[in-house]
C-alpha cells in the first residue's frame, strides 16, 4: 500500500461512522460460550457489589483519642526503687556529643525519683507525650543598677541531665473515636493491635464486662515493644567519621511512634459476612525518629522575689516519647448513587461476554468478520436487491445486468430498440423503391402518387414547446436553438435534420454531430437516444427533442416538438357540380 493509498483510507475512517449491529448466529458452541461468560461474569458483578460493598460511598475518618495515664505501678516502684535501673548508671548512658549533632553532649545522667506523673506526661486528642529525659539549666541575671535594670548579664549555670525515674511502667488506655464526613461517629465496637510483625498482641471488646478490657490498656514498655524497640536501645545517630564513643540511649533522645488506627465498618470479602456493619479498628505502631533527637518540650521556671521574679529561674527541656495518632482505612454508607454507578459498571462487563465471543468467532468462522461489520454501502445493495424483487421480480435492475462488456440490458434494448426503427425504415425505403420498379405490386401503391402527381397530399408540421408551428414543405430543415422559443445554450443551432414526405406524410429526422444527444418518442413510447447520424421515421403524433439527458433515476427532456400531419383534400376529385 502507497501512501497515497494509506493517507485515502485514513481519510475514509476518519469520515466515517461506526455503530454496533446485532448479529444472530446459530451455534451451539458459540451460545454456550456466551452464556456461561455472561453467568459468570453475572456471579463475579453481584458478588463484587455485595462482597465488596461497591454500592457503598467511602471514606477515611478522622480519628481523636481519650487517653487516661495509670501510675499505680510507677508509684510502687519508687517507692521501693534502689536506683539500680541499668541507665542510672552513668558510664552507659553518658553521650560525649559529636560535630555532627546539634544537641551537645548529655554528661552525668543521675535518676531521680520525685517527678510525678502529672510532670512528665502530657496528653491531647491527637498525640500523647511522655518525658523519658530531662536536662534543667538554672540562670541568674545580674544588674549594675538593680534598680533602672542597667548593665544586665545572665550567667548561666552547669547543666543538669536526669532520666525520670520508671516511667516505662505507666499504664495507657487509648480510646480512638472516629468522625466522618456525614455525621457517623464513634467508638469502634472492637481493636485489635498488632505488633511489627502484623501478629495479633491483643483484641479488646466494648462488650467486655472488665472496663480495662474495652479499650487498649497497655504499660509504655508494651506500646513500645509494638515498633520492636525499649528505650533502653541506642539510638544509631547520624555522626562524625572522627566519633568514637557510644551512641545515645532513646531515653535520652526521644522516640518518636505513629500510632495508626485502621478503621472499618464493612468486612473484607475473605471474612464471607458481607452484612456485617459493626465498626472496628487495627491498631499499629511505628517508628518514625530512628537516627535523630526529637524535638524537646521546653518550659521555663521562674524564681526570682515577687517584685523581680524573672531575675532567676530555670529552663527545662524534656525529651521522651511522643505517641502520634494518625487514621486509615475507610468507613462507608450506603449511597444510591453509588449503587447505580456499580450497577452500571455491572451492565459494561456484561459487554466483556460478547466481546471474547466475537474474538472466538472470528477464528472460528471465515465469514464471521463480513457478518458482524457492515458498511452502509453493503447495506444499500442489499436493500436495492430486495427492492427489484419486490418490483421486477428479480434480485438486479436493468443497469445492474450486462448483456455484452460494458453494456447493461437498458442500453442493450435501447440499442436493439433503436436498430428496429432503422430496419423499419430500410424495409419502407426497399419496398418503395421496389415499388418503383414495379418489382413488388403489394407495395406499388407507395410510389404511383410520385407518378400520378407532384401535389401535396398531407400538410406536415411541428408543433413546437412555445406552441407555434414549423411547417415542412418537402426539403431538409434544421432544428436547434431559437427554434420554438427554446434558447438553452446546451442546444446547438443545428441539434437536428428533418425532412417530411408530404406525399406520405411520413417525415425522417436524422441526428447531426453535436456534443448533446437529442431524442424521439415513437408511437407514445418511450424517449430514445438519438445520436449523430441516426435516422427514424416519425408519424403524425411522434415527438422530437432537440435535449434529451438521461440516468438511473430520471430521464429529461428539453426543446419537445409534436409532429403533426394533417390530409390535403384532391381538388380534383368529382363533384355534384362537376355533373
């Protein structure tokens, strides 16, 4: 293929038009392919849209905590703690600090035992924070004027660093409550918290009778255990090529943990309880600081006197873990126009059966491709074939049958119509001149008029469109443009020959060499083509056209002249006054 060739089809796509046809084919085969896709994929629609809830509308929910701190544990342990803990020992928890590391060393990290609970935990809805390490630097500001507060300096004294004493074994109750967007919130009806290995570690119930049990309820070292990490773990910071000492405890940077909450109130297809709407929530934890400090918590205590109270005091900066919550998952609604979108999706893989059966039949069948696609051009024949059966009785019209090479039965019988009216007057022109001879006497009475006389016996005209007449005396006349009114430049001013016998008032018209076709209809039939150098006799009432156009759905006729012939009465017939 050219491109000439390919560029013309491209065209023809792109100017054409594409519609689906239904096809019927009787093939067991075939049906049975079809059917069992469409059931099966009947099964998969219906179970996707009840299984997997696709008729409902879904979100993610945001998530705010309750959390409530149990010291009671804590508080025995201080009570009867020796500080012999393993990071009270100074020689393992001291960090000689490095280049590298904005925070400075942290020296002398002593235990102590009198920061209450309310000191090192704080808690919000969405995070929850407890100090693991503090490090406190008192500060004085001194005056050369105390009293106009000019020619102040702050000194600053040695840092203290402290490990709150045990805190790994407050107990935490977290209860997450979900919100959507319209209007559903709430608890869920069942947690379940998984460790880092996604190993159930506990599932708690709002129906248990036991209030701990409802919520997750869990000692600090077991939340911590759920990102595989206890505190006492080093922290591997990012650091000089030139550090040799050993790295940070957690304890002493900060843990920071996400604490994700996945929230669902429709089962997942595995489950097989697809009208179970109950809400429940996964609880995972994960490690988010590894490698670095979390940002401190700083608060400053003043001491100064009454009258002067920022003149000293202490700046506080407290690092520990920090509980992040964060929501995932999706709740959902029934929703109507979802449920439709999901049907309509059904509807669309139904088509997917058709689709694979048409892939098979065109293997199948040689035919299948021509049954299936049609052009509009096919489609036409076809109904044109039906036509002329209804009509002519046959699946073709005249055009369509060819007689000889390039010759359709139309113009075969236009021909052979118009060889008939040559013969016709070859036969009238033989028999006169037979006549004359005296050879035929069936037909001497054609030429004894000639003999007997040379007076006219019949008056010959042509009526022409604009209804005036055109007599013919006997001699050859010319017909065309400006004859009868007719002025179309497509008709030459000499379309045609004429010449009338007015001893038999038969007229012969004869075709010249023009670039239109002129025609004559004989006897009330039929137009025919009257080209150049043809000749047909006309009779009185036969009509002449200087124009004649003619194709498969109308044939025109321009320039009309009725041949009209009218008998001279022989004056010299007898009379009663000839007696």
């Amino acid at each position: 293929m050219g491109i000439k060739e390919g560029l013309t089809e491209l065209w023809d796509d792109l100017m054409s038009y594409r519609t689906l046809k239904v096809v019927k084919i009787s093939d067991r085969r075939l049906a049975y392919v079809h059917k069992t896709l469409m059931a099966a994929i009947l099964v998969y629609a219906l179970i996707s849209v009840i299984g997997a809830h696709t008729y409902m509308l879904k979100e993610k929910p945001r998530v705010y905590t309750s959390v409530s701190v149990n010291d009671t544990v804590r508080e025995i342990n201080l009570a009867v703690s020796t500080l012999s803990e393993t990071y009270c020992d100074t020689s393992y928890t001291d960090f000689d600090g490095d280049t590298l590391v904005p925070e400075g060393a942290h020296l002398n990290n002593n235990c102590v035992t009198y920061n209450p609970t309310s000191e090192i935990v704080e808690t919000s809805e969405g995070a929850t924070f407890i100090a693991t390490h503090k490090k406190s630097e008192t500060f004085e500001r001194q005056c050369d004027d105390e009293t106009a507060q000019t020619g102040c300096s702050v000194t600053y004294l040695t840092e203290i660093n402290q490990f709150p004493l045990d805190p790994d074994n407050l107990i935490f109750q977290i209860r997450p409550r979900f919100v959507t967007s319209w209007g559903y919130n709430g608890y869920p009806d069942t947690v379940t918290v998984y460790d880092s290995s996604t190993t159930v570690f506990e599932e708690y119930s709002t129906d248990d009778t036991n209030t701990t049990s409802r919520y997750p309820n869990m000692y600090l070292h077991e939340i911590l255990l759920l990102a595989d990490l206890e505190l006492d773990d080093r922290n591997s910071i990012e650091v000089s090529t030139s550090f040799a000492g050993d790295f940070p405890l957690y304890r002493m940077t900060g843990v920071r943990l996400s604490v994700e909450f996945t929230f669902s109130n429709f089962r997942p297809m595995s489950d097989f309880k697809p009208f179970d709407f109950s809400a429940r929530a996964d609880m995972n934890v994960q490690l988010n600081s590894e490698g670095s400090f979390v940002e401190s918590v700083d608060a400053i205590h003043f001491t100064g006197a009454a009258d002067d109270v920022s003149q000293n005091g202490t700046i506080m900066k407290y690092r520990g873990v920090v509980l992040e919550y964060a929501s995932s998952g999706l709740m959902g609604t029934a929703d109507f126009y979802t449920a439709m979108m999901a049907i309509m999706s059904c509807f669309i893989m139904v088509s997917v059966a058709t689709t694979v059966v048409d892939i098979i039949g065109a293997f199948i069948y040689d035919s299948f491709k021509d049954d299936k696609i049609e052009d509009d051009g096919e489609r036409q024949h076809l109904e044109h074939m039906i036509l002329n059966l209804e009509t002519v009785g046959v699946p073709f019209g005249h055009d369509d049958l060819q007689i000889l090479p390039n010759v359709s039965m139309k113009e075969f019988l236009q021909l052979l119509q118009r060889d008939i009216v040559k013969l016709h007057a070859l036969a009238h022109h033989m028999s006169r001149d037979l006549a004359a001879a005296g050879v035929n006497q069936h037909t001497l009475s054609i030429q004894q008029p000639i003999k007997q006389t040379n007076v006219a016996k019949f008056k010959c005209r042509l009526i022409a469109p604009d209804r005036t007449e055109i007599y013919l005396t006997g001699g050859p006349q010319t017909l065309g443009r400006g004859h009868g009114g007719c002025e179309s430049k497509r008709i030459s001013h000499k379309q045609l020959s004429i010449i009338a016998n007015v001893q038999s008032g038969v007229a012969l018209v004869k075709g010249l060499h023009t670039k239109n076709v002129s025609g004559v209809a004989l006897s009330g039939g039929a137009w025919q083509a009257l080209s150049a150098n043809d000749e047909v006799e006309l009779e009185a009432g036969d009509m002449v056209t200087l124009l004649l156009d003619q194709n498969e759905q109308e044939t025109t006729a321009e320039g009309v002249f009725i041949y009209a012939v009218d008998r001279i009465e022989d004056s010299s017939a007898k009379s009663w006054f000839s007696w």
